[in-house]
C-alpha cells in the first residue's frame, strides 16, 4: 500500500528534534522557524513536557469519556485562569477543524439558527462544514457547498451590515479568526471587531473566534482577539494546545447550557492529551512565554525591516507575516535548502509565515534574520 499522494513534500526526513531545532536521518541540523503551522508551542520534547507525558503514560493513557477525568477539570482550571475565561466551561476535542465543527453546531443549537457568516481569506479546517466556512474553493466539494455560508469581503463594514440586514432573523453565528494565518497573517480592523460584537449581540448571533493558530499565547496576548478587550461567545483552540500532541478544544460562554449527548467525542480530552496540555499551560506560565513572544517578535521585524524586497511586515508577537514584492517561493527554498531554516507560506503567494516557538531565543532568531538577509541581498 502506498500513501494517498496529497501533500508537497520537502525531501527532507527529520527524525530527531529539540528546543528550536531538527535533524534529518544524515544528521543535518535544521532551526525551525515554522513549528510544524504553529504547532510547537514551547518547543520540540521540553525536558517538562516530556516528563509529564511520561509520568502519564506509566498511569493510564486512556479512557473514553464516560467516567471521571481529573485531568480534564486541571486543564481547565489552569485555561481559565491564564487566558481570564474563568467563567466560561471548556469542551475538549482533537483538533481546530473539530472544535470548528462543534462551535458551529452549538451556535445553532443555541439560537435555532442556520446560516453562518465567515470570511474572504478565511481558514478553519477541512470537515464538513468547517471547510464551508473556509475561503478556498479548491478544497471545498461540492456535498460541502450550501447557500448557508454567506461571504463577507474582510474588513468590509458595508458588506457586513447588507448580510445582517438581508439574513438576521436566520444568522445563527459569524466565524472570524483572531489573525488569519493561511491569508497571509492578516489583521482585522478594530472597527469589524466592534462592528461584529454590535451586530451579534443585537441580532442574537453566536460570535464565533478562531484561535486556533492565534491563540495560546502567541500574539503577545494569550488570545489575539484580546488586543480589542472584547469576550466572544464560543473560542476554538488547538495547534499550540498540545505542542504536537493532537488536541483541541472550544471556550464556551457562560449562556450555553449544556445537556448529555449535546456534544461528544470518542479521543478528546483522553488522560495523555490532557497531560500534554496541562504540561504546555506550566511551562507557558512558568517561562513567561507570552512576554518573551512580543519581546523575540519585536526583535526580529526592527532587525528586519530596512531588508532589501520586503513590502511589508505584519506581525504580533510571534504571528509574523513578511510580505514581500514578489512571489516568496525561491526566497522560501534557498532558506531552507542553502541556510537550513524551515519558514511557512501562505495563501498569498508573496508571503512568508514566520511561527517558531514561543521559547525562541535572540540567538536563534538571529539565525532566521541573517539567513533572509543574506537570501534576498543575493536574490
């Protein structure tokens, strides 16, 4: 049997990883500047991380949920009081595309409601009706398709309020990302955040916030939404979540009320998933991993930005997006295959993403910098 041939692969097999950095089975040394889409959070086998995972497998590794879990109830004590959700109740699942789909299920539960408001630009994963709700008709099928997803051009406040007026006696939710990170690292505009909350709440709309790759302390706030002081109703979570274990989740405003069988997984929040996560919070809180991702951020775009063929910078905390006058593509290659530093891509072809660890160094950062530098002044 082969592999379903579905991904563009690097020819580059790592098979060793530590800190900020990989190895391949020749033992060539790679700095990660990308954590595998935002995903490694803390960095690759944290010596706390590790233990946590180990002391767990040595206990039980799972269990369904349908008897106690204590490690769900620390998971969600120590959620709540890092990001300020206390009040709010937390439902584990395995992945973004997962808590997109329960998110969107418990809107319409809630309100009786059917349509969903998202996006140009958008991403929130490849399910049923997560890919709905995700710009990009190449991987939308047609049994996904349905005229209850209504397009909104980003940061249009016009077209926002003409959707509200046409539907808003059958809008059950809007489904924004905090930053998008596919699009290239966009940023909403604080008049669409407060516009959207205004319009939510005078229509009874569920106010759905897509932090899956903006959360967990990677923008110099725990969610990047936080920058605007506002509370959505529902939060999706995950990617940094696990720092590579599969895990995901929904942050659940007090107003939903939830009864048995209303939402249910197989896997989620199972006793190692939970270690995982509950070890990524410590570790997040311990190191002062929020600071340390506007503080390396920062760094980096003033070391960067009189850098030869770059547009624009667009960034928060350790969310950066390098747009430059030209496709990134060849940029992207020879920094990978002549410096030896993984970088990202994005649906806007002249961007570069930049997601490395929220533990990343000045030291390392500097290999990022000179590597691009020395890339765009030979280019």
């Amino acid at each position: 049997m082969n592999l379903f041939n579905v991904y563009p692969l690097f020819n580059i097999n790592p098979v060793k990883a530590e800190g900020s950095f990989l190895w391949d089975e020749n033992s060539k040394k790679y700095l990660d500047f990308y954590g595998g889409h935002a995903v490694i959070s803390i960095g690759h086998n944290h010596p706390y991380y590790q233990t946590k995972l180990k002391e767990q497998l040595e206990k039980i590794s799972f269990y369904s949920n349908s008897v106690q879990n204590h490690l769900q109830t620390e998971l969600a004590e120590k959620l709540g009081e890092i990001s300020g959700y206390e009040d709010y109740s937390l439902f584990l699942c395995n992945s973004g595309a997962e808590a997109t789909e329960n998110a969107l299920k418990l809107a319409s539960f809630h309100n009786g409601k059917k349509k969903v408001v998202y996006f140009s630009g958008s991403f929130h994963g490849r399910t049923s009706a997560a890919v709905s709700v995700t710009d990009n008709p190449k991987i939308v099928a047609p049994v996904n398709f349905s005229e209850r997803f209504i397009k909104c051009e980003w940061n249009n406040i016009n077209q926002l309020n003409q959707i509200f007026q046409d539907h808003k006696n059958e809008i059950s939710a809007v489904i924004i990302e905090g930053i998008q990170g596919v699009g290239g690292i966009i940023l909403p505009s604080e008049e669409l955040i407060f516009s959207l909350k205004k319009l939510c709440a005078e229509n009874e709309v569920i106010l759905i916030m897509d932090e899956v790759q903006s959360g967990y302390g990677r923008t110099g706030n725990f969610f990047a939404h936080q920058e605007f002081d506002i509370q959505p109703d529902l939060i999706t979570i995950a990617k940094g979540m696990g720092n590579g274990f599969p895990i995901g989740g929904i942050l659940i405003s007090p107003k939903f009320k939830a009864s048995n069988g209303l939402l249910g997984t197989t896997f989620g929040g199972n006793h190692l998933a939970c270690a995982a996560g509950i070890a990524v919070l410590d570790v997040i809180k311990n190191e002062n991993l929020i600071d340390n991702a506007e503080k390396i951020g920062s760094y980096i775009e003033n070391k960067i930005k009189g850098f030869p063929n770059i547009k624009e910078i667009r960034r928060r905390g350790l969310m950066i997006g390098i747009e430059l006058d030209e496709p990134c593509a060849e940029i992207r290659k020879k920094i990978l295959n002549e410096h030896h530093v993984f970088t990202g891509n994005s649906s806007n072809p002249n961007v570069l993403r930049l997601l490395p660890a929220l533990n990343i160094t000045e030291k390392e950062a500097d290999l990022f910098i000179n590597a691009l530098e020395s890339v765009l002044q030979n280019h």
